[in-house]
C-alpha cells in the first residue's frame, strides 16, 4: 500500500518536542529548526528522517521548554549584608526591621538569573527518542492518506477499463459505418452501373486495418494490471507510477489518432481526462 509524501507528526520527551510537516516534492528534501545552542541536531536528525522515508519536502521543528534551562541563584553573602545592615538600622536609629522574604526578592543583586548549557549526550538521546515518536505518528498519518488515494485511484482504474471495452465495442461499427459510407459514394458516382462489392470489402478491410487499436487496449490494460500490483506492493511507488501513467497516456494518445468518429473522440477524452486525475494522484505519493 502507497504511502503519501503529505504527512503529519508530534512527540515530546521531557522538554524536548519535536513537530514534523511533509508535503509533495520530487525528491527527499529535508530541513531541521532547532532552538539556539541545539544545531547538534541536525545531522542526527536527518539522518533518522533519510531512513525513514524516500521522497518529499520534510520540515523538522525542534523546541525546547526554555524553564528547564534557565537557573535562579541566590547570594547568601549578598543577604547576609543586607541582614547585618538591617539589624545595625534597628540597633542604632530604632528603625522597624521588617525584612520578609517578597521584599528580599527584590532587593538588588539577590537573585541572579542564568542559562544553562544543553549537554549534548543527554538533549541528543531525548531529541531521537521524540523523533522516532513523531515518526511513527507521521507515518500512521501518510499510510491512512495512502489508503484513501489507493482507493480513489482503484476506482479511476475501473473507470479508464470501462471506457476502453466502450471503444474496444466500437471497432466493428465503425468499421461497417465505413462500409456503407463507402457504398454510398461509390453508387452517386457509378449511379446505375453495377458496384464492385469485393472491392468495398477490400477497402473497409484495409480501413479496419489502419484503424484497428487492439494492441493499444491490450497494453493499457496491461498498464492497468501492472499499476494495479504497485497499488498494493509495499515501499515507495511513486515514480513508477508516474512513468506507468506516461505510458497509459501514449496508448491512448495513440487511440484517439486512428479512431476519428465523434463518439469515439468521445471516449479518448474522458480517458485522457481519467488519466490527468490520476497524474494528480500519483504527486502525492511517496
């Protein structure tokens, strides 16, 4: 079963979360933000994503709970002075001492604020672990969408076989519209003289000849068998697909230029726009 290149994915482990988005492209091409200080990531995260898929437009996002890496100091010397120089107020001036802990916090130079560095064994060993969470949630995302573009994708098939037996059913009538066509003709311009009619049959035996299209139905529907099996084949199918409806386009590119009755035309046209549906499918898949 395809899977599609469209695909979504989130996990967090600890304060690490990592957020994946894919969209259609023709290649694998895969791009990682992290926050500052974590460009480590990179390169390990790349790496998992190439192994995990073949095609499209992967943007990885890396984010951190910054609370984690932020560190509050307090200055015992700092607060000891401040309690000496308090307590020297009260002794001397007969000032209030009424020092509580809220108005310490705001005393000057108490508390300092700093950020840690991420150890990078340890953001490393979390960044992969949410990772391979996250794909295994994106990958559930894009088997479901493969599944409902496999089956849209049936249901065409089944439509391009329909039209293709309508045409296959024309042949011999438009063979014998040729036939009496010809007849006619051939009895305005002989007007009452007798007709050769070995060599009408001859004439619309060499017309059904040049028209007949059974080798280019029995490739398409080969075409079809064969883009069948990929439907339910496993791993990325995407670009065989794409070359397989190149070759569905050529057969019936091919029809529509020997069969020229309107109702015919007809069929070649709702095919070709058959196949277009189709070609848009396929850019979705992996």
């Amino acid at each position: 079963m395809p899977n599609s290149m469209t695909g979504y994915g989130r996990a967090s482990v600890g304060s690490l979360t990592v957020e994946l988005r894919a969209v259609n492209h023709r290649y694998l091409e895969v791009s990682v933000r992290t926050p500052r200080g974590f460009l480590f990531l990179e390169e390990p995260l790349k790496s998992l994503a190439q192994k995990s898929i073949s095609r499209g437009k992967l943007e990885v996002t890396v984010t951190s709970d910054s609370q984690e890496m932020i560190r509050l100091s307090f200055s015992r010397p700092v607060w000891e002075g401040y309690l000496a120089a308090a307590a020297a107020l009260e002794d001397e001036y007969g000032l209030k001492n009424d020092l509580t802990a809220s108005s310490a916090l705001r005393l000057p130079d108490i508390m300092s604020v700093s950020r840690s560095e991420p150890e990078m064994d340890t953001v490393t060993e979390r960044a992969i672990e949410a990772a391979e969470a996250a794909f295994a949630d994106f990958q559930a995302f894009r088997a479901k969408e493969g599944a409902r573009l496999a089956e849209d994708i049936r249901e065409k098939l089944v439509g391009i076989e329909r039209l293709a037996a309508l045409i296959a059913g024309r042949m011999p009538e438009i063979v014998s519209a040729y036939r009496e066509r010809l007849r006619g003709k051939l009895a305005e311009v002989l007007e009452s003289k007798l007709i050769d009619e070995s060599r009408i049959l001859t004439e619309a035996a060499l017309y059904a000849d040049r028209i007949c299209v059974d080798e280019e139905l029995v490739r398409l529907r080969s075409h079809i068998a064969s883009f069948r099996d990929l439907l339910s084949a496993k791993g990325a199918a995407g670009k065989k697909m794409d070359f397989l409806i190149q070759e569905f386009a050529r057969e019936v590119n091919t029809v529509g230029s020997k069969c020229g009755d309107s109702e015919t035309v007809g069929y070649v046209i709702d095919l070709k726009s058959e196949i277009e549906k189709i070609r848009e499918q396929i850019q979705n898949i992996e």
